[in-house]
C-alpha cells in the first residue's frame, strides 16, 4: 500500500512539473511573440516614415504641390535627392533604434512612443493622400 502511494505520489509530482514546464514554455513563446509585435510596429514606423519623406519629396520638387510643413527639415528638400535620401535614411535608423533602445527599458513608454509615432505618420498620410487625389482630379479634368 505505502508502494502505491510513493507511485501515485511520484507520478502526480512529475505531472505538476509537466504542468510548470509548459507553463513556462509558454510564457517563453509569449515574450518572444510580444517582441516580434515590438519588431513589426518599429518596421511600420520606419516604413511610414521613409513614405512621408519620398511623398514630400516627389510633392514638393516634381511636382510643386506642397510645401514641407516642418520648419527643421525644410533644407533637406532643397538638396541633391540622392544626399537627402542617405540623410533620411540615417535620420529613421537612429529614430528606431532609439525607440529599440526604450523598448528594453520600459515597455510601457515604448507602447506610448510607438503609438504616438505610428497616429502622427498616420495623420501626414492622410494628407499626402489628400494632395494625390487633388493632383489626380487635376490631371484627369485635362
């Protein structure tokens, strides 16, 4: 009887540790699916980011449509393109890996950053947005 016990004993503490490595398997995977989140949301900052330049750009030296609404970066319209992109591109990186550099210490600051990123690239969107449609309704009415 005492045999069985032990048995039942020893086969119950190897499922509460079945239980425990599952567990915490799972709590692994879910770090590593909350990072791949993390990766994506700066992958869509970075890319909207390029888009708002690429915008003003073709917006304001192709076709004279717009203006750049950010006094600091006015100059970079008035370069060569191939210089402007280069500097554009070093200006997303260190803004990424900034924001990467904040997501290691604080979560939640990173949460409020990226969002806040993301909703004002989202906002410039909709206005390059506006000027293409206006700039398509001129071009179709000739």
């Amino acid at each position: 009887m005492i045999l069985s016990v032990k048995g039942r004993k020893v086969a119950y503490l190897k499922v509460i540790s079945k239980i425990k490595e599952d567990t915490i398997m799972n709590k692994e995977y879910k770090v590593e699916n909350k990072s791949d989140k993390s990766i994506m949301l700066l992958i869509i900052l970075g890319v909207m980011m390029m888009s708002d330049y690429l915008l003003t750009w073709y917006g304001i030296n192709h076709w004279g449509i717009i203006e750049e609404g950010n006094p600091l970066l006015k100059w970079l319209f008035e370069i060569d393109f191939t210089l402007s992109l280069i500097v554009r591109i070093i200006m997303v990186c260190l803004v990424i890996v900034a924001i990467y550099i904040l997501h290691k210490k604080s979560e939640r600051a990173f949460k409020f950053v990226i969002l806040f990123g993301i909703t004002v690239n989202f906002i410039i969107m909709l206005l390059h947005f506006n000027w293409i449609i206006v700039l398509c309704e001129m071009v179709c009415h000739y």
